[in-house]
C-alpha cells in the first residue's frame, strides 16, 4: 500500500548508476587514447594529435608520453570513410620516435582524399618534420622548433658496410618524402641534416617557426585559428569541385 509510483519519463533514479559509467569512460579514454569526451557538437573536421614520441614496434618505458601507432593507424582508416568528417586537423607536438611508424602515419595522411592540415606547436623533431609536411598544408607556431638530424639507431650496430648502406637507404626515404610534400628541395634538407657545430654531441640543425616557413619546410607560421580557417576553405572547395564533377556526370 505504501508503494510509491512515478511518471515513467522521470529517470532520477538512474542518474546516480549512470553518472559513475561515464566517468568510468573518460578515465579510459584519457588514459588509452589520450582523448575525453568533449560537449557533443556537429562538425566535419576531425583533429588527431600526435604528442610526446611515436611509439612502434618496441613498447617505451610507461612513464614515456607516447603516441602509439596502432592506435593512429585505425582512425585515418575511419576519417577516409566517415561521411561526416571531411577534413583533418593534425596537431603535433612530438621529439619523434619509431622511423618506420612516423612514415607509417606520414603516408596514410598523404594519402587521405580528403583535406588536411597540420600544425606544430612546440616542436616537430626528427620524424616528426615528414609527420608535419604530410598534410596538404602546413602551419608552425612562432614559437615552436623542428630539429632535423640524421636517423639513429638503437641497440645493437654491426660494423660492417652493409650497416651505412642500411642507414643511407632509410635516410633517403625520409629525404624524399619530405621534399616530395615541401618546397624544401633534397639537397637543402640534407645540408641542414648533417650540419655540423649547432647540435651539442651531435650533427643537425634546429628550425623556429618563421626559419622553417621561410626556406619552404612548413607552409606557413599561425595558429589554431589559422589551421581551422584555412582547412575550412579547403574543404569549401573540395566539396563544390565534388558537387561539380556529380553535375558534369549526370548531364553526360
């Protein structure tokens, strides 16, 4: 007789059960991917960060900040098929890490049929300079760095010929990449490569964001704002070459 009814669209009484479920899944998402889950807003650009150094095939020690590649890999495959994404923003902040996973990721965003844009806030180092000209445009903050360097290796050398001609083969992919998607050409960014007295310990050369932008590594020098700006032309016109090519095939 004392039982109490309520109206059957009052869900008070699942608040506190739900409440701990999407806490539970923020903390995950903060700790597996780096991400949380944001205010639901309708928009077709997707942004992927690239932060602290690209892990590959070898895990880095948990205090590391990493960006894993498996975990890149899956989302670019989903940006290139998603109907609502038509743009990407890349936000990169990276001391580099795995050469093969860098290229991996490096490809994959050239590859990509829609627009994208990258921007360096910090630094772009070592396999993160091909990482930052992959996109179709390029911005640097003013204030960040990109320090280009010879590739090394870790673990083991066997020193026999066979080893520089390994080192040299590796070293033109990342060469060839990046002046195939710069204005750089291939000998100025091997003269910055293997420059020599502005490394302690080491041969390379540190880039700020207007040197990098003025020998024609990275497009241009702005910000979050510019980034989004500029992408949103881009896909501006992506869109209405698309709605043109459909007209010009229906008319056929």
């Amino acid at each position: 007789m004392n039982k109490q009814y309520r109206d059957k669209n009052d869900t008070s009484e699942n608040q506190p059960a739900e409440q701990p479920q999407e806490q539970d899944t923020n903390i995950q998402e903060i700790k597996e991917l780096g991400t949380t889950s944001l205010p639901k807003e309708d928009s077709n650009i997707h942004c992927m960060s690239i932060i602290g150094q690209i892990e590959g095939h070898i895990l880095l020690p948990p205090h590391n900040k990493t960006t894993k590649y498996e975990h890149v890999i899956p989302q670019l495959v989903a940006i290139e098929e998603s109907r609502q994404i038509e743009g990407l923003l890349l936000i990169l902040n990276t001391v580099g890490g795995d050469v093969e996973a860098g290229l991996a990721i490096s490809e994959m965003v050239s590859s990509l049929s829609k627009p994208t844009v990258s921007l360096v806030l910090g630094g772009g180092h070592s396999i993160g300079v091909p990482m930052a000209v992959s996109a179709d445009y390029s911005f640097i903050a003013s204030s960040a760095t990109m320090t280009i360097h010879p590739i090394r290796l870790n673990g083991m050398v066997i020193g026999v010929p066979q080893t520089y001609e390994y080192f040299d083969k590796m070293q033109e992919r990342v060469v060839n990449f990046v002046s195939g998607h710069s204005k750089i050409s291939k000998d100025k960014f091997r003269e910055l490569m293997l420059k020599t007295g502005e490394l302690a310990n080491d041969v390379g050369t540190v880039l700020f964001g207007e040197e990098a932008a003025r020998i024609g590594l990275i497009d241009q020098v702005g910000g979050l704002s510019d980034a989004i700006k500029k992408l949103k032309e881009m896909i501006e016109l992506n869109v209405n070459k698309t709605n043109d090519s459909t007209k010009e095939g229906m008319l056929q």
